[in-house]
C-alpha cells in the first residue's frame, strides 16, 4: 500500500518526474513495463495524458512510450521534490 508521498501515475501532474516505487500487477505487467524500461528504482517523467482514461505518456530515460490508462493506474510513483515545489 502506497504511503501518502507515492501516487498511481495517473494522479501525477503532467510535466511531473518521479521514482518508480512499485508496479501493482503480476509478473505479464511487469514483465511487459520491464521491457519498457519502467521498473522500481527507474526515474520517469509522466510528458501527457488524455482526459476521460486514456493514454498516458511517459518518457524513461531518453525514450517516450504512450501506455494505457489502466496499467498506468498500477504504477506508484514518488514525485521528485523540487517538480512539485515548482508548481
């Protein structure tokens, strides 16, 4: 269970970079974000979202990758300090 600090990707704001804390799935979505470069540990940045649950865009180090809105909400992320004292 995320503490109060970690988000599911999908309530990060757009612009926003963070850690990966943990991925809320078995072993096909892990393994399929994996290949994608997003495991805990790896800083992303969320580039865009649609509205009404669709894509998400995320850059993971220097690659973008658009994935859906569902495995998206199942990615808990940390957001970088100096990102949200930004806003």
């Amino acid at each position: 269970m995320p503490d109060e600090k970690q988000l599911p990707l999908t309530r990060m704001p757009q612009g926003q970079s963070g850690t990966v804390v943990q991925i809320q799935g078995g072993h096909g979505l892990a393994n399929r974000l994996s290949a994608m470069g997003v495991r805990p540990g790896k800083k992303i940045t969320k580039v865009s979202s649609m509205l009404m649950r669709g894509p998400v865009t995320i850059q993971v180090d220097r690659f973008q990758v658009a994935i859906g809105f569902g495995m998206a909400r199942r990615i808990i992320v940390e957001p970088d300090q100096q990102s949200r004292s930004r806003q």
